[in-house]
C-alpha cells in the first residue's frame, strides 16, 4: 500500500498524460502548462491542438490569439473555431491581416475555419484566408461588399492610383493580369462554404462565388437578402465559353427558419432556370414550397432532402412527379399533413365503403383490424406507395417526422 500511496502522476507515461490532457479546454490546457517544466512540454504537444474551439471563451481577444499562436498553435492544427466580438460590449478589431498571415505561415494544414459572431468588415476579402483552408464556415458575421471577391484590386487600391497616373502601362498590365487569370489557378481552395445568419449576405457575394474554381457544396441558411434572381444568374448553365456561373457545385441549401420580420424572398424559385450538375438539394423551412416547384427542372439530382416544414402528400407528389433519376429522399423534422378524404353523403357510400372493405381484406388478410385504421390516419404509408409508383429505385428516410392532429 505504501507503494501505491507514493506514485502520482510522474509515474504515467507521456502518451497517457496527454490522452488525459485531451479532455481538457483550451483555457484549462494554458493553465495547466504553468504547473512544472514537464507539464508545459507535453501541453504544447501538436496532438493537443488539432482541433481548437475558442467559442466557449467569451474573453478571447486579439491578445490571447497572438500568444496562443506564438505558443501552442503549429503545424498539428486542422480545424479552428472562434468567436467574435460583434456581440460584446467591449468591440474592437478581433481578426487583423497580420495575424491571418502569421497563421498560414504557422498552421499550413489548417483545413476548417468556423467563426461565430466576427465582423470582417476590417478585412479586404477572403484571399488574406490561409489558403490550405477546404471548409469555411460564417454564423453570425458581418462582411465587407468585396470578400469573396477574387480580384487583387479590391483588397489593394494602390495599384489603381499607379494605373490612372500611368496611362501607357494599363494595357499591357490588363492583358498581364488577363493572361495570369486565364493560366493559373486562384488560391482559393475552399471546397464547402456554410452561411449561418449572414444577414450581409446578397446578390452581389453570391455573384462573387462564380470565380471560385474548388466550390463544390454551398449552403444558406437564413440568407435573407439572396433572392430569385441572384441565384438564377448564378446557376451552372451553357454558355458561349462552356458552363457558366457555379458549375462545379455538387451540393445545395437553402433554408428560411429564423426571425420574423424579413421579407421572405423565395430564393429558392431561382432552381427554375436549370442547374447543370447539381446532384444533391436540400431545402427547409419557407423555401421548400417553392423549391418543390422548381425542382423538377433539375435533370441531374440524385439525393433531395426536406426539413423543417409542413408538407402534405399530394406537395410530395406533385414536386418528385419528374425527377426520375432521384435516389434518395429524406424527410428531416418534417410535420406531415393527414389525408383529407371528401366527405361522403349518405347513402351514396354504401356500395363504395362496400367495395374498399372487400378490396382491404383481400390485399390486408394478414393484418388486423386495428392496423388497418392506422394505415388510413397515417400517411407515411399512402407516401411510400405513391413515389414507388413514380420513384421505384429511391430511398425514401424519415427522421424525427411527427403527424399534424386536427382539433376536429
């Protein structure tokens, strides 16, 4: 027992401490770099910082970024998420150029970056990003007109004063910059881009996403300031130089579920122009009704998935009639609108009531009585025999669905 009473945590291996130190914030983390030599060595161990979530950390500001990259961020670091100061009292400049550029030098394989609450309105766009970055996500943000724009211009207006002082070198430095347009790729390599509550977002950041060559899944969500039109005119569509606007986007979402008070835009009635190549839609809340509408136009979707709405059979049927080539279906949080049989006058019923029960025994012998008035109040049933006819080779998922009960 003595033994035991002796050993303490020197005793552990180095593996073991820092699987302990895993579990641990990354306030906690700093904090315990302070107790001895040893301990300070194995918190700045890289297997440590592969993910950091600061968004827990309401004090986080400029200061603390700059030691925490100086100090513990390297090379390990894959997925980084942060959170503003658009919210706080305090305010101030939160994310600066340099210290951007000090974390592509520092974290070259930092793959995700999420920010809550950030106003980047300080930033010129998004080329300053580290440019190993494959996932960017925005909750909350505010952004400049110019973010997602590629162009070196917008980020550094002194070369436009040396353009209209030199009027004979504007040529020759627009076929330069048109040459380098057409040659090399951009350095953008983001492949998945996720708004959250952007209410900056519009028409014109859209239009700015056609430029980016590795964009492959887009989602929106509670983008209230995109509408019809801006989405249309960006839809991947033949052009006179080949596909036009975001041809290489694979995956799409809209959804409308925030606050009241918006105008509601119906983005989602621009997927009536056509979109070369999309495969997967995903739409929720109010932008499903129209969604259903346009979705018909898209030739190539495989997977379309609904949440967060209120649907009934004949708007499933009527939006999925065309789309042939659909494979999967999923229903998320969806609240289902019960069958509404036309009522029967009487005497007129009896033949017919007749009919459907020697029908129902024939087709239900095995069944009983109480599931049977179960199949006719519940209509994921009716759903599934209605698109096998139309859909034979989809899947049909429902997650979390629930059934509308009238009072009546």
């Amino acid at each position: 027992m003595d033994e035991f009473k002796a050993c303490n945590l020197d005793y552990f291996p180095e593996n073991i401490l820092i699987d302990v130190l895993s579990y641990l914030s990354v306030r906690e983390l700093v904090r315990a770099g302070r107790v001895c030599k040893r301990w300070k060595r194995l918190v700045k161990d890289q297997r440590l910082w592969r993910t950091v979530d600061l968004t827990a950390w309401k004090g986080v500001t400029s200061r603390i970024l700059w030691v925490l990259l100086r100090q513990y961020l390297g090379c390990g670091l894959r997925c980084l998420r942060l959170r503003g100061l658009l919210l706080s009292a305090r305010g101030g400049t939160f994310l600066s150029e340099s210290w951007l550029k000090a974390l592509s030098t520092k974290c070259p394989r930092l793959s995700k970056l999420y920010l809550l609450h950030a106003d980047l309105r300080g930033l010129p766009n998004c080329q300053i990003l580290p440019p190993s970055l494959r996932v960017l996500e925005l909750r909350g943000c505010e952004l400049p007109r110019s973010f997602f724009s590629q162009s070196s211009s917008a980020s550094h207006p002194s070369h436009e004063r040396a353009e209209a002082t030199s009027s004979v070198a504007v040529p020759q430095q627009g076929k330069d910059q048109k040459g380098k347009g057409l040659g090399s790729p951009s350095g953008n390599g983001i492949e998945r881009l996720v708004l959250n509550n952007v209410p900056s977002f519009t028409d014109q950041h859209l239009q700015s996403l056609t430029s980016w060559e590795r964009l492959c899944r887009l989602e929106l969500r509670d983008a209230f300031r995109v509408t019809a039109n801006g989405l249309r005119s960006c839809a991947a569509k033949d052009g006179l130089s080949g596909l036009e606007g975001l041809s290489r986007l694979k995956f799409l979402e809209i959804g409308i579920t925030g606050r009241q008070g918006y105008q509601l835009q119906m983005a989602s009635l621009g997927l009536g122009a056509g979109w070369l190549g999309l495969e997967e839609l995903s739409l929720g809340g109010k932008e499903v009704g129209p969604g259903l509408l346009c979705a018909s136009r898209l030739k190539d979707l495989k997977r379309l998935c609904l949440w967060a709405c209120t649907l009934s059979e004949l708007q499933i049927v009527r939006g999925c009639r065309m789309l042939r080539g659909l494979r999967q279906l999923e229903f998320l949080d969806v609240i289902f609108q019960p069958r509404q049989s036309p009522p029967v006058e009487e005497g007129e019923g009896d033949g017919a009531e007749q009919q459907d029960g020697e029908e129902g025994e024939a087709s239900e012998a095995e069944g009983n009585d109480e599931n049977r008035t179960e199949d006719t109040n519940d209509p994921f049933p009716s759903l599934r025999r209605s698109l096998a006819v139309l859909l034979p080779s989809c899947i049909l998922v429902f997650t979390n669905c629930s059934i509308q009960i009238n009072a009546d």
